[in-house]
C-alpha cells in the first residue's frame, strides 16, 4: 500500500490518491484544486487547521506537531 | 556482493531490535525498560543495540514511530468503507484492541516521551479524528447527531477510552478493558451525541 509522501496518510482506493491518479506520490487532500501537490507552507497550513479544528490544540502547538510530523515524511525530509 | 549481503544482516537485525522493543515496552512500559531486557529479547548483545540506535531516546522515538505508522494504517483499513459515527467509533476500538498493550503505555506515558513521540499521538489521533469529523458533520446536517464542536466531539470520546485504558487495572484486571467494555462505550457516547425523536 502507498502511502502519501506529504503526509503520510495510507491511500488504498483510487479516490484516496490526488486527482484519482493511482500513479501519483500524494493524497486527494494534498493537492490543489489542479491535482498539484500544495506547497510546504500550503500544507503545513492546512495541516494545522485540520488538527485545531478537529481535535482542538492550541493553533502555536498544533502548528508545531505539523512542523515535526511533517518532518519526517519524505515530501519535506531535509 | 559482501556488502549486500551485511546491509541486509544489518536491516534484518534492525527490524528483529525493533520488534523486540515493541514487545517488550508494551510489557514492561516505555521509560522504565532497560536496553539489556530488548537486546534480551531480540537475542542480541546490548552493545549491538548502540550500534543500530545511538541513544535510549533515538530507539524509543523510533519504535513508537514505527507503532504509529501500523497503528494508522489499520485504523484506516479499517475505517474504510464505514461512514456513520458509529461505525467508525468501533471500527477505532476494534483498531486500538489489537494494539491495546503498546496503546495504554503510550497514552500513560506520552507526557513523559520525547517531544517527537508525542507528536505520534497527535498523528494517531489525526488518523481518527479526520474520518470522525467528516462522519459527524453529515449525520449532523441530517438532524441526526448534536450540533457540537467537532473537536469536542473527538475529545470527548478520547477522554472516555484513555479513561479506560489508563485505569485498565482497576477496570479489568487481567483482560483486554476494550473488549470487556467497547460495547458499552460505543453505545453510551452514542447516546449522548444523537438527537432523541
């Protein structure tokens, strides 16, 4: 199974992968709306809005967990 | 040749340390394990655990990381197809249930862990809590659920199984607490989140 090098989300079925395209390295909810992937900042935005929104961290600590999350995903891997 | 063939002893020796570390953390807790009772039971000399993991931390850190990454990926299997509340909330304890003993160590434990393995919680939770908030914003929007916070709706339910988990001793010595009281769990937060007609 792949898994998405941005954020490390397992994608099985073909609407996991970004634009249905089971070729692509990363997730339906890491592209934009053209099927690109989203930059860094892109993601670590969203990212942190998605885990402020649903499971209500401080925005300054959920933004760092982001940080080291992403960190390690091979996307943003230094 | 020779060098492939020790890169591969090398990972294979990696994979049996890790293994063994899962194992016995789950047994004997995350901070209080020593590396000799790992190198023990990977069968392994204690150096040679130094040799693949420089410090305590990097083996700790990397071991959770490694449960975090199963963890997901189970819980998504599992979840897949499943779009009620409900469903997912089960299809979450039947995930956690076969992790229980690894799970209750790290939530017990995880204000204690470096920094990094606290953030594989969060990315344990995030698994979760993505698939819950869609479920619940639908049944929602069909009159179905409560109106309430999305996150609260998630941390409502985290608080009630780490309750649990953590105090499984006192809930259910000696057996799985999930399995003794998913059920009733499941029904209880149910009940508090749909609209009664």
């Amino acid at each position: 199974m792949k898994t998405c090098i941005a954020c490390g989300m397992p994608m099985e079925k073909t609407s996991d992968f970004a634009a249905g395209d089971v070729n692509k390295d990363y997730c339906v909810y890491c592209a934009r709306p053209d099927g690109t992937m989203q930059s860094y900042d892109e993601k670590l935005d969203s990212m942190t809005e998605f885990i402020v929104r649903t499971q209500g961290l401080d925005k300054k600590a959920a933004n760092e967990a982001a940080k080291s999350m992403m960190a390690r995903l091979p996307a943003w891997k230094v | 040749m020779k060098e492939t063939q020790r890169q591969k002893q090398k990972s294979q020796t990696r994979k049996q340390i890790i293994e063994a570390a899962l194992k016995q953390y789950a047994k004997t807790g995350l901070i209080k394990t020593p590396t000799i009772e790992i190198a023990k039971s990977a069968k392994v000399s204690h150096g040679t655990i130094f040799a693949h993991f420089p410090t305590q931390d990097v083996l700790l850190t990397e071991v959770i990381e490694e449960f975090g990454f199963r963890v997901n990926k189970r819980l998504h299997e599992l979840v897949e197809g499943k779009s009620t509340v409900e469903e997912i909330l089960k299809a979450h304890l039947e995930g956690l249930t076969e992790y229980e003993d690894f799970y209750i160590r790290l939530v017990s434990e995880s204000r204690l862990l470096p920094p990094q393995a606290q953030d594989t919680v969060i990315m344990i939770q995030s698994a979760i809590s993505h698939h819950l908030s869609r479920a619940a914003e639908i049944e929602m929007s069909e009159g179905k659920l409560k109106k309430l916070p999305l996150h609260m709706v998630f941390n409502g339910w985290i608080g009630l199984i780490h309750y649990y988990l953590t105090n499984h001793d006192l809930f259910s010595p000696g057996e799985s607490v999930l399995k003794r009281y998913g059920q009733e769990l499941t029904a209880y937060y149910m009940a508090l989140l749909q609209v009664r007609i």
